[in-house]
C-alpha cells in the first residue's frame, strides 16, 4: 500500500508532465492551500518568472473568519479571473500540483473558468 506522501507526489509529478508536455505558449496557474489560507499564482515557463499572485491573507479578504475554506477558493478564483482579464490573459493551464480536483481546487477552477477563463 502506498504512503500517503508517496501518492502525494506521484499526482504532482504526473501533473506537472502533462502540463510541460504540451506548448509553452500558455501560462500557468498554480493553486495551492496550506493549513491558513489558499494561494494562487500565473508563472511564465518560457521566462521562469511569476506574472502575477494573489492569496487569501489580502486586504480583500479581511471580513472571511476562515481563509482556508470553499467560499475563500471561489472568491479568490473570481478575483483571479477578473485581474487575469485586466491584463489581456485568457488563456492559461490549470496546475493544481499536488491536490485531487474536488473540493477547494475544483471551487477555484470553476469560478475562474465561469469568469472568462480558459483551460
């Protein structure tokens, strides 16, 4: 029986391949969460260099009692949405590393693809 470390890393490793498999035109955002509060970020792989970040420990999300939560992962994924299309980026990969897709990852890519994302 696997660890759980050991699937840990074989689903970000798998990710990752699928993601650096494809072009290198689109850029990526990685989502992760840690025990306080839900990180996002835009990497350009060509240049290896972060485009933009955003988390939940931000001045916009002051009045959320818990910053590690679903409704935290969909607004932090509206915000996203909206800062990428300020910017002329619509078209990104998703990399949500390590995490299965339910829950907070899933809450997060569904509200930025309803707010004009796409991957």
């Amino acid at each position: 029986m696997l660890s759980k470390k050991l699937k840990h890393i074989r689903r970000k490793e798998r990710t990752r391949f699928k993601l650096k498999s494809g072009n290198l035109d689109r850029l990526r955002l990685c989502f992760y969460t840690s025990n306080k509060y839900i990180y996002g970020q835009v990497i350009d792989e060509s240049k290896r260099m972060t485009i933009t970040s955003l988390a939940t420990y931000d001045k916009d999300f002051k009045d959320f009692k818990n910053k590690n939560n679903i409704k935290a992962a969909e607004l932090l994924g509206e915000k996203f949405a909206k800062m990428l299309l300020d910017r002329k980026i619509k078209d990104v990969y998703f990399d949500r590393g390590r995490l299965k897709y339910h829950g907070k990852a899933k809450a997060f890519a569904d509200s930025a693809r309803k707010n004009g994302l796409n991957f």
